[in-house]
C-alpha cells in the first residue's frame, strides 16, 4: 500500500501545471524586475561607500533606498516583500543575482565604451 501511494505522488504532481509552481505573488516583482532593483540599490550601495554621494546623506540608507525605489516606480513595501519572496527559496534568488550579476557587468561595459569616446 505504501509503495502504491509513493509511486502515484510522482505521477500526481506531474499533473500539476508548472506555471502554477513558479507563479510568484501578487504584488512581488517578478526576477527580472527584482535583478534591476537590486542592481541599482548595489550602484547606490556602491556610491555611498565611495564617498560619491554626499557626507549629508550619510546614515539615512532606507531614505535613499526609497528615493531610489521612488524612480523606479515602485515602494519598501513592495521591495522588502519581494525580497523576502527571493530570500526564501535559494535557487530563486541565485536566480535574480545571476541576472545581476549581468545588468551590472552591462552597465559596467557601457560606462568603459562611454569613456573611451571623445
């Protein structure tokens, strides 16, 4: 009988749509969403500790994490949330850095070209 149901699980959750599996909540951004949020909050991070912006803004992180977020349409609430989401389940959230990963290596080729011109 235990061999009967441990042989008919497998089978049973093939039959579960995979798009219900990897649909992420309401109000959670999706990974390419999430990839850019947080490559801009690493730029900002990076920004702040190289003395880039200014002493004045100093220890008043989450302002400009929601400044940031601000431009991009979007709020903490959303971004902590999503965030959340990712962090819970590793592979998700290797995922989104992955894709990171790559917009920051972009935007790092990008500014390289950029200075190389006139």
């Amino acid at each position: 009988m235990v061999l009967c149901i441990a042989c008919t699980l497998p089978a049973l959750e093939s039959c579960v749509d995979s798009d219900s599996r990897n649909k992420i909540d309401p109000g959670v951004y999706d990974k390419e969403t999430m990839a850019h949020v947080l490559a801009e909050m690493h730029l900002v991070e990076a920004a702040y500790r190289s003395g880039a912006i200014e002493p004045e803004v100093q220890g008043k992180g989450r302002q400009v994490q929601q400044k940031v977020l601000e431009r991009l349409g979007s709020d903490t609430l959303q971004f902590d949330e999503s965030f959340a989401y990712y962090s819970a389940n590793s592979k998700k959230l290797e995922e989104v850095y992955d894709l990171v990963n790559i917009e920051l290596t972009k935007k790092k080729l990008d500014a390289l070209e950029n200075q190389k011109k006139p």
